[in-house]
C-alpha cells in the first residue's frame, strides 16, 4: 500500500468519525425537525443530514462509512451548515475532505542562534518555541521552570500534550486543568488535518493514548478549536501563582511553528517571574 494511498484512508475515516460526531450532537429541534416518538438516534439522522444539505442520502451514507467519494467544495459548505459547525470545525471539515486549505501547516524552521538569542533577550518573561506538534523546540530559563524543570527532561518528552497530560508537576501548576487539556486535545486534532500520515504525529497520538486515558476520551469527541492566546493562571512551587497572558507569535503559516510568551497581567506576577528568572540564570 503506498504512502499516498494510506493518507488517503486515513483522512477518510478521520473525516468519517468527524462527522458522525457531530451529527450526532445535534438535537432534531435546533435544526426545524420534529423529535418523535420512536426516535432512538443520539441527534440527527443520516437522512436528515442529507435533506438538509440537498445531497444523496446514499452518497451521505458512503461518506460517513469512509468510503473513496469525493467532496465538492459546495458540498462541504452544504454541510458545514446543516451540521452547524462553528469557524474551527468548518476548517477542520474543510482541511479532511481537501477540497481547501485555509490555515496549511508550515515545516518546523531551524532554532538559530540569533531566535535563541531572541528568547533571551525576552527574559524575564516566560518565552518558548514551539512547533505545530506542541514539541518545545527552545525556550528560555524562566519558561524553564514555569510549569515544571524542563532541563531535567529527555528532549522526547519536552512536548506540551505530554506534559500536561502525564507530568504530575506541569499537571499541578496549572490552573483549571481539565478545560485546559480539552482545549489542548482539540488544538492538537486541529493541528493534525494536514499530517494524518505523519509518523510524528501518529506516534504523539500514540503514544498519549496509550498512557492517559483522560486523552483517549477526550480524543474520541472529535472536537477542534484554532489555536489562540489566552490570559491563565500557573501555580509555580517556587514563587507562587502567576496570571499571564499566553501570546503567539508565528514564525510561519497559521497552526505552523511560532514563539510563545507569557506576560505577566499584574504587579505581583511581574515580579514573580523575576524571582523566577533569578533562579534559573543558565539558558536552554
């Protein structure tokens, strides 16, 4: 089987499970269809997908059985309405059937010593590299010690799916962990619509499932959200909590490599994150 053919397959059922979930989600009522007595499917029906997106309910059928169809660009908009997906899904529906690119994945760029030099010169501010996959690729010494000793980690475990779903010290130190790792699960499922058949990829999925099951039922609600900044509190053991706004930079197309940073958002944090970089004066 070649190369092409297994990427192949495999957008098509991830592209199948997709959207069977999301049918499924959808309540009769939110879309004008009566509930009825006998109904036993969770949400809607194959048929009534197709009826609302003015497709074969056959051809519908075949879709959602990962069968070799192809998927018009119209069709996907048809869809993308009648399953009521918000702008990350619409991509992600978009991105599987290959009919539209809207935020392609750029190669990971080299760490050069003038974009190490960078995150230095960041410092006291948490600041980091990472690529598309959530690998930290470089970082500074107070992102060092943010959320756990990243020095004290092999470089195959310095990935931030990995660390906030197995490390007890990354897990501790932040803030409202399970909304956080939901998030992070549907960051990484969005991340991954044009790398399905990516070794990489598929071993850090792997390798999650295999080691946490909050990952595993979280991975199988086929959600997907863009990746974005937010403001987030960090509980450090060394110098306590911490509100920081999580900013990107990119270093290449959207959802490709790019420098993150945290700032500080009060007095305190500010200088929490000096006494933080005080304490680790020796860079990554």
């Amino acid at each position: 089987m070649t190369t092409m053919t297994q990427e192949s397959e495999a957008r098509r059922a991830e592209l199948a499970g997709f959207l069977r979930s999301r049918r499924e989600r959808i309540a009769p009522e939110r879309v004008g269809l009566p509930r009825g007595a006998r109904r036993r499917t969770p949400g809607l029906r194959r048929e009534e997908v197709a009826q609302l997106s003015a497709v074969g309910v056959t051809w519908y059928t075949w879709l959602e059985q990962g069968r070799d169809i192809q998927v018009s660009p119209q069709v996907a908009d048809a869809l993308a309405r009648a399953l009521l997906l918000d702008a990350s899904e619409r991509a992600h529906l978009f991105a599987l059937a290959g009919v539209a690119d809207p935020a392609p994945g750029g190669s990971c760029p080299t760490v050069t010593p003038a974009l190490r030099a960078m995150l230095e010169q960041l410092s006291p501010v948490p600041a980091c590299v990472q690529n598309s996959r959530y690998d930290i690729l470089a970082y500074n010494a107070t992102y060092g010690r943010l959320l756990c000793d990243l020095d004290e980690l092999p470089p195959e475990d310095r990935n931030c799916m990995w660390l906030s779903f197995t490390n007890p010290r990354w897990r501790a130190s932040v803030a409202d962990l399970p909304e956080m790792n939901r998030t992070m699960a549907a960051k990484l499922r969005a991340s991954m619509a044009g790398h399905w058949n990516e070794p990489a990829w598929k071993a850090l999925v792997a390798r999650l499932e295999a080691a946490s099951g909050e990952f595993r039922e979280l991975w199988a609600r086929h959600e997907v959200v863009a990746a974005s900044g937010r403001a987030k509190y960090v509980f450090n053991a060394h110098v306590g909590r911490l509100h920081l706004e999580h900013t990107n930079l990119w270093l290449g197309p959207m959802s490709g490599p790019r420098l993150v940073a945290y700032v500080p958002l009060d007095e305190e944090s500010r200088r929490g994150v000096e006494r933080l970089a005080e304490l680790a004066p020796v860079a990554a």
